[in-house]
C-alpha cells in the first residue's frame, strides 16, 4: 500500500504541472485574442463608415434604382453618404479608386451600364 501511495502522489504532481500549463497557456491565448479584438475595435472606431453610390444619369438601371437608394439612406447622417456621378471627371477618378468598374453597353437608342 506504501508503494501505491508513493505512485499516486507522482501521477497527482504530474497532472497538477500539466494543469498549470495548461491555465497558463490558455489564459495567454486568452490575453492575445481579448487585445487583438481591442485593436481590431479601435482601428474600426478610428475611421467614420460611408456610404458610397457611384451611378450615371444616363443609365436606366441607376435611375430605376435611385429612389430606393434614397429611401434606404434617408435615416443616415448626410456625412456617411456620398453620391458620385460617372460623368464628371473627378467623381469617376475618385470612383475608379475605390475599386468601381465600369460596364458600358451601347444599344441603339439607348444609352445605359449593364
């Protein structure tokens, strides 16, 4: 029975050192997420959301669709929104840099993006 006590005591140690690891790693992995969320929240706070509509008059499709747009964004600060025309120069340049594309189709008779 002595020896039998002497190896339970060993396999407790052991498992206690393996427990200790375990906390300490998982309280580290813990630490790292809770401050990378923190960066993440605070690189979002930093820069204010908006809301961009690239469109042309010209297009049956975007004037189709701008009432709903407006109605949509009725609700939204002015500032968060920004509305640009493809058919002035430094409002398509500005477009083109936030990644719009373009996708002129010519019909006869009509003149639209599609």
């Amino acid at each position: 029975m002595k020896g039998m006590k002497g190896m339970r005591k060993a396999g407790c140690k052991g498992s206690r050192s393996k427990a200790r690891w375990v906390w300490l790693w998982g309280s580290v992995l813990l630490l790292a997420c809770m401050f990378g969320a923190a960066l993440m929240t605070a690189a979002v706070g930093t820069e204010p959301v908006k809301l961009v509509y690239v469109f042309s008059e010209d297009c049956g499709f975007c004037t189709s669709f701008a009432p709903k747009f407006e109605q949509a964004v009725r609700e939204l600060p002015a500032s968060q929104i920004e509305r640009l025309n493809v058919h002035r120069q430094g409002e398509l340049d500005k477009a083109m840099e936030l990644g719009a594309e373009a996708d002129i189709v010519y019909r006869p008779g009509w003149a639209g993006c599609g």
